[in-house]
C-alpha cells in the first residue's frame, strides 16, 4: 500500500466529462489519506471511516465488475480488525474524498493491477458510483496516479509536475458551502436530455473547455484569460444552478486585470477556482473569502 493518497482538483472539464471529452487534472498534495490500523476504533476516531469502508465493501461484492479484481474478502478480514481510512480530505468539496477511498482500496486490495488507464478510469467509475449514483471515475484514477494528466477520448496524457508555469496562478476560493455531488450531476442529466440544450452544450460550451486547456498546457496566457471569460459566461448560462450566491459575482463582474473563475468539482458548494497573473490584485479582490494558493 502506499504511504498517502493525495486529494485532486480538475482544472477544467467537470461536466464535458460526461461527453468523454477534454479534461485536466492535477494533484492537491496540501490534502491526503491514508490507511491505519486501530484496535480502538473510537479512540482513533476511526469509527465512521471504518462503518463507510464495510458498506463500501459491501456494494463491492454486489458488482460482478470487481469481484475478480478486488480481494474483498481480505478487505472484510483487514476492516474487521481495525482498518479505516485517516483523511484530511474535506468532504463536499471536490476535492476527492471519495476518491482518495477508491484509490486507496484498489491500491491495496486489487488482485492483479492494470496499467490500462482508460480501462481503470472505467472500473473506478464503477467503484465511485456507490457513493454519486454515477462516476466517470476521473477523480480516483487522478488520486490512484497522483500525477498532473490531460484526459482524452483516445486517452490519458501525463504531464511533468512543473507543467503549471509562474504566470498563471491559481487558487481554490472557499464558498464554506459543502456541495451534493449527486443531485446536482442528476439535474445536469436531465437538461442533457433537451435536444436544444444538449447542441447548444457541445457546440459552445465543449470548445470553451478544450481551449482553456491547451492554451494553460501551452502556456498562451491572453488566449487563456480570453478562453476563460468565455467558460465562466458558458457556466452561467448552462451550469448557473451549480454556481453559488456569495461567488456569483465573481463570474458576472468585468475585472481591470487578469481574472476569471469557474466551478470546481460538482460546483453548488465547495471551492470556486480563480485564475489570474497578478497574485497581488487577485488577493486583494478575494480578502472577503479563505484562499489556497496552488
């Protein structure tokens, strides 16, 4: 097992996922988990990981996808005795709480590992759904790798860790709100459902996302800026219920210098990422909210 598994934040693609399309992702070392054996699970503080874990074990047996992968048995076995999962991951925040989990019992307990990355990115879709009603399953196999990666249709790209030049910056702005990933994912189901919003999605909000990423990967930063402006008004016109009150003028406001936002994870809660190339204005615009600084 490895010594940490690290919390992620997707850069851009959250709900293109869903159409297989664009995606970045990069690692957020400031959070982690990692396994622990207690025999006093309360003293611990173990007790609620430990209960999550067995129904998570549980659900596991019920897939015919996983049962030839996963050793649940010695899962069973190990969580009996005391096993839990120490995580400092907040939960609602998309970040990756569940997907530190996945990460961390496919690393531990899986049979015989793939290097199949679209291939895992499936079964972790699988695992994940257990606690989202559905998955792409990104998040964990961003957690299981612990390495920045563009996602693609074709496949998975990983980048160097210092892929992230000095002249964009970004941060997570806390909403101090915890989001319900899965609602908020069924409601974007059922407006995929519409034919008009449905061609309007992939005609003009799709090609927003693929442009921010490469011209971040590429680092073209009036492209970049000028893509993200373009995002966040995509944002509010298909994606407002995902937008919270207290950042939704950051999204509609013109700034005098380079800064944008948008949605992190399932948006309606959680950390909203900002962008900008001066870190002196951005703090200064966002001192009414906690920031972190990547």
């Amino acid at each position: 097992m490895r010594e940490r598994y690290y919390s992620k934040v997707i850069l851009f693609g959250e709900y293109s996922m869903i159409f297989d399309s664009t995606a970045l992702m990069v690692p957020l070392k400031k959070f982690s988990a990692q396994w622990r054996f207690a025999t006093h699970l309360e003293a611990s503080g173990g007790t609620a990981s430990n209960a999550s874990l067995k129904r998570f074990a549980d659900y596991l047996s019920t897939l015919e996808s996983t049962k030839d992968i996963i050793d649940i048995q010695r899962l069973q076995h190990d969580l009996n005795l005391g096993l839990f999962l120490s995580s400092d991951v907040p939960s609602g925040y998309g970040l990756g709480s569940s997907g530190t989990l996945v990460a961390a019992v496919y690393d531990g307990y899986a049979k015989q590992k793939t290097d199949d990355l679209l291939h895992l990115k499936t079964l972790f879709g699988l695992m994940e759904s257990h606690f989202h009603g559905s998955s792409s399953g990104i998040d964990p196999l961003q957690c299981y790798l612990g390495k920045p990666f563009k996602i693609t249709p074709e496949g998975v790209r990983i980048l160097s860790d210092d892929f992230l030049k000095k002249d964009i910056h970004i941060c997570l702005i806390d909403t101090k709100i915890k989001s319900n990933t899965k609602p908020l994912v069924e409601h974007f189901k059922q407006q995929r459902e519409n034919p008009d919003f449905l061609n309007r999605f992939q005609a003009e909000y799709l090609p927003c996302v693929k442009a921010c990423i490469e011209a971040m990967i590429s680092v073209d930063k009036e492209l970049f800026f000028k893509s993200l402006k373009q995002l966040s008004q995509g944002q509010l016109q298909f994606l407002r219920p995902m937008i919270t009150e207290n950042t939704l003028d950051l999204f509609t406001t013109d700034f005098d210098f380079n800064f944008g936002v948008k949605i992190s994870g399932s948006g309606g809660g959680g950390y909203v990422l900002g962008f900008s190339d001066d870190m002196e204005k951005a703090s200064d615009l966002l001192k009414d909210f906690e920031i972190i600084w990547l």
